[in-house]
C-alpha cells in the first residue's frame, strides 16, 4: 500500500488527521515519535532553516533534496508545500513528477502568482492568479500524478488577500469542479471565525485541509465540530520550538560564561545517538566490517 493510501485511510477511519510541518529529517522523526498522522514538508520552515524569507527564494532543487532526506527517515505520508507550483502549468507538470518520485504523498499548491509572499508577513504582497488559470493548474497536476492516490491540495488565498468568503468559495468551488481532492483554506485573522464560517458555508463536495497558525485556539474538538475539515497542518511550529530552545541555550551559555548550566537541561548525547540510529551502525560494524 501505498504512503498516498494509507494517508487517505487515516482521514477515513479517524475523520481528522495531524500533519506536522518539517525541516529536516530528524524533526521529521521526533514528529512521526510524537505520534503524528503526516508530515508537512514546509517551504516556510526550509526558508527559515536557511535563514531566508518565505519568498519564493528556496528553489525546487532544494525542496527536493530535503523531502528525499526527511523520505528517506521517516515513514509517514508527505505532504509538500510546492507553493505556487514553480511557476505556470507547465512548471507545475514537472514538479509534479519530481515531488511523486521524491516521496511526496501530497502536495499543496496555492493561487498566488509566482514569485509569491508569505501569507502572515505584515503588509505582504498579496497577488492572486485569474481563477481559470489556476484551475489550469489543477488540471495538469491531476492529470500528472502517477499514484491515483496521491492527493492534489488546491490552497486559496482569497481571504489572506482580503476578497472575502465569497470569492474564496467560488474559487474554491472551481478548483474543486478542476479535479482537486482537498482545499486548504488558510486566514490571517488572529481568531479562527474566517475559517469556521467558510467550512459552515462550503458545499462539501470535497473535504478541506487548515492551518492554524494564527488562530491557535481552534483546538482538535472545535475542528472536528467543522464537519468538512479531514486535515489540520501544524505549519510552523517545528520551527519555532526549535529556535525558542536554541535562543534560550545559547543565551544562557553567553550569561554563564560556559555550558555548566544549560548542560543538565538539554537531552543527552546518547538521546542524539539513539535518534542518529548508532546502535544500528555499530550492530552492522560489528557484522560486516571484518
């Protein structure tokens, strides 16, 4: 079975799944240890690893170098932020293929126009692509995918632009009638009233993927009271812990003239061995290298 099936059997039998974004292989596996449904194969996160912004910077090469490494260490389904797509349908027919081969179980692609901005920076440009060419999009990405299974996520920005819940349902509804399998419908409000009014009012001909980001109090009990929502992307948080902890410790480092402190409250190195898998080299030295 495929890691396509088995994502789309986990929103059948548990109604909801959890995917959390990450960055690299081993917050891949503290995400799959945490007992998580997914991965979010995060641009936002990649950027940030490289101290980028969110802005188109990363190239597709890139992406897919780290997705191969995260597939490569984990076995949960993948669900790939591809942005825009890498540019037009044509662009989006390549990266199709290259994201399927690479591990990818899904890929999220949105309707801004390239080179696009982060959907929560203050004051970003927020340009959205004509509905038609972005259904145009969908299409090729449909009809690209080898895997039946592997998910085609149609992410509208029309609230993150300010157009409204109007606008974001009719483009919604025509990436639907396009072949998209989900919709992402993501919004910048700092309470989810965005969200939960465009799941009240869609049509529910296929389910819808969110991400709470800005809206952290729309807790799994209150998704799971949105009937249409099947999955909730974690978008950032990998990212964020990460840094919280490594500006404390280096901080604290700084004030205490040396690691004396920090050192006991850290993980140990055998827990960074055990998450390298040293136990399995040294197992396979002890074999093979005679």
């Amino acid at each position: 079975m495929s890691k396509a099936r088995q994502l789309r059997d986990r929103m059948a039998e548990q109604g909801l799944v959890h995917v959390m974004a990450a960055h690299s292989p081993l917050s891949a596996i503290l995400a799959e240890e945490a007992g998580f449904d997914g991965l979010w194969a995060s641009g936002f996160e990649l950027s940030a690893l490289y101290g980028l912004a969110d802005m188109s910077l990363i190239s597709m090469t890139q992406h897919l170098d780290m997705l191969r490494a995260i597939a490569g260490r984990s076995s949960l389904p993948i669900v790939a932020d591809i942005d825009t797509g890498y540019g037009n349908a044509i662009n989006t027919i390549h990266a199709i293929g290259e994201y399927e081969r690479a591990g990818a179980s899904a890929v999220v692609i949105e309707d801004k126009t390239f080179p696009k901005v982060s959907s929560l920076a203050p004051g970003g440009r927020q340009e959205l692509l004509r509905m038609e060419e972005f259904q145009g999009k969908i299409e090729a990405a449909v009809n690209t995918r080898r895997d039946p299974d592997f998910l085609v996520i149609a992410r509208t920005e029309a609230l993150i632009a300010g157009l409204g819940e109007e606008e974001a349902l009719k483009r919604a509804s025509a990436y639907a009638e396009a072949g998209a399998d989900m919709i992402l419908i993501h919004s910048k409000k700092k309470d989810p009233s965005e969200i939960e009014s465009f799941s009240r009012a869609w049509n529910g001909s296929i389910p819808l993927t969110i991400v709470p980001n800005a809206y952290p109090e729309l807790s799994a009990p209150r998704i799971r009271a949105l009937s249409n929502v099947r999955m909730v992307i974690y978008g950032n948080y990998g990212i964020r812990a990460s840094v919280t902890a490594m500006q404390d410790a280096f901080r604290r480092i700084v004030r205490d003239g040396g690691v004396q402190n920090v050192h006991a409250d850290i993980v140990s190195v055998d827990e960074i061995f055990r998450l390298q898998g040293t136990a399995a080299i040294k197992s396979q030295e002890s074999r093979f290298l005679r």
